[in-house]
C-alpha cells in the first residue's frame, strides 16, 4: 500500500520543481522532503527521480507514479469535501408512514423538492410494524408511527396530535348507536383499533367492534371512505384521511361529544447522527402538522 503522505510530498515536489520551496509550502524541512521521496523509492523498489545537483528529472516509474498519484489524491480530496458536506437543501431522505398522514405530507414534501431540487423525497406507507422493521434494519431515515416503538434500536418523540373522526354517508345528519348498527362497519387495517378508541369514549354501548355488521374493507387510504360515500356503512378514520377524500359532499364527519386524538411519533434509529436535509424535513412536518 502506498504511503499517502509520501506521495502527496512527491506530487507536491514534482509541481514545485524544487526541494526547498516544496519544503516551505508542506512546512516540512527539505531533509524531510527528501526522506519521504526516498521512503517512497525503497517502498516500491525503484528509482522515481534522476537527481542532477539541485535539479531533478523523472524517471519512467516517477511519471507514471505522478500522473497516476495525482489523480489518486485528486479524488481524495474531493472525497473529503463531499463526505465534509451536509446541504441542508440537497440528498436523498426516505421516509415511511401510515397512509392517513401520508395524504398530508406527501403532497407538501413533493412542494419542498420543487422548491429545492437537488432534494429528494423517497415516501412508503406503511403500518407501524414495517416501519419498525425498516428503521432497524438501515431501509429508511425517518418514520411517523402511532404507538411507541418496542425495538431497543428504535427512539420515538411524541409529533403532533390527528383527530378521529366518525364518517357517515351524508343522509346521516345524527349517528345514534341505532344508526350506526344499521349502517355497519367499513373496516380497514387500523379500523378496530381507530373504532375502539372513539366510540369507547362515546357510546356506553360499545364492546367491541365485532358489535357492529362488517359491510366491507380496503387497505387503501384513499378507497377507504368509497363504500361510506356509498351509503354501504361508516367507518372511524385520521382527520387527514378524511380531509383528503376527493367527494365530500357525499360523507358526513361527525365531531362526538368526546374527542379522541392519535399520537404522530417521530421515530428515528437510536444514536444515529441525522443529517442536516433530515432535519429539513423534520422541521417542516413539525409546521404542517
């Protein structure tokens, strides 16, 4: 393995044309100019320099080592400086959520990189249990979750706060627990867990949601209030899913005596330094949401 310091005073020497002046710009001495050039020569067992009194010349090895060494530090350095960059505007971040707040940020992420165009936004949606997994396992760099990480290699922060909501068709005007057992329920994979937590708090006559007729399901956010708008059934969903849907008029949002709210977490890998264009994104969602 060649000696890096070594060649660099050997390049540095072939540019000068001089000892003493490549001395005084590596602010070595011209002995120690002259040592490295000849660690160098006994390294790669060959002469790399014709020494005529003060003045030198190259030998067949010397150029080639300096064209080929230049080139080599060259690239070093312009290693150096990207690896010492942190753009707060530019690189790549990959991120995952649950669908719901996914309708929100997705379009407002897509905004930031017009605006800056050397960022790039890769977004997934996904349940918590993938998100989980793909922190742990180096997939992606930021995860929006709604329950606290078990995995020891995986910090949540408490983010912002998103309503449930309970959506009816809109010939519903009142969502008595009579209409509600008429209507149905249109699930969905956070369905059960959403419908408990709402209608818990509002309805003493709720169980479980085995309680109600099971009209239909979709893992889809955005096909999720179809059957609703529909009048098949109604269902319990995020406030950003609901604001998303492209037909309103045809579902009606119900804001129960008793509001009930889903914790957004922020989670990110355990002692893991977040770049700068990390923290962009971060600082962002933090102000839409």
């Amino acid at each position: 393995m060649i000696n890096i310091t070594w060649l660099r005073t050997f390049c540095t020497l072939v540019d000068v044309g001089h000892f003493t002046r490549t001395a005084g710009r590596l602010y070595m001495t011209q002995s120690g100019v002259s040592q490295h050039v000849r660690k160098l020569e006994e390294q790669l067992d060959t002469e790399l320099l014709i020494r005529q009194g003060k003045l030198f010349s190259l030998t067949n090895a010397g150029e080639q080592l300096y064209r080929e060494g230049g080139e080599i530090l060259q690239r070093l350095s312009n290693l150096q400086q990207r690896i010492g960059e942190d753009p707060p505007y530019a690189g790549l971040v990959r991120l995952m959520s649950p669908g719901s707040v996914g309708l929100k940020l997705f379009p407002q992420l897509l905004t930031l990189q017009q605006q800056h165009p050397k960022l790039v936004i890769d977004y997934r949606f996904a349940p918590n249990s993938d998100i989980e997994r793909a922190l742990a396992n180096h997939e992606i760099d930021l995860g929006f979750m709604t329950n606290v990480s078990d995995d020891e290699t995986v910090s949540c922060k408490p983010m912002a706060q998103e309503a449930l909501i309970l959506v009816t068709p809109a010939t519903t005007l009142e969502p008595s627990w009579e209409k509600l057992t008429e209507l149905g329920f249109i699930d969905h994979p956070d369905g059960a867990h959403h419908a408990g937590m709402l209608l818990t708090a509002n309805y003493d006559e709720f169980q479980h949601i085995n309680d109600f007729d099971k009209k239909g399901f979709s893992n889809q956010i955005g096909l999720i209030l179809e059957p609703v708008g529909r009048g098949i059934g109604f269902t319990v969903l995020p406030a950003h899913a609901v604001a998303a849907y492209q037909k309103p008029e045809l579902i009606k949002s119900h804001h129960l005596p008793v509001a009930v709210s889903e914790t957004l977490y922020l989670a990110v890998r355990r002692q893991h330094a977040l770049s700068n264009r990390m923290h962009t994104v971060i600082d962002e969602v933090k102000r839409w949401l």
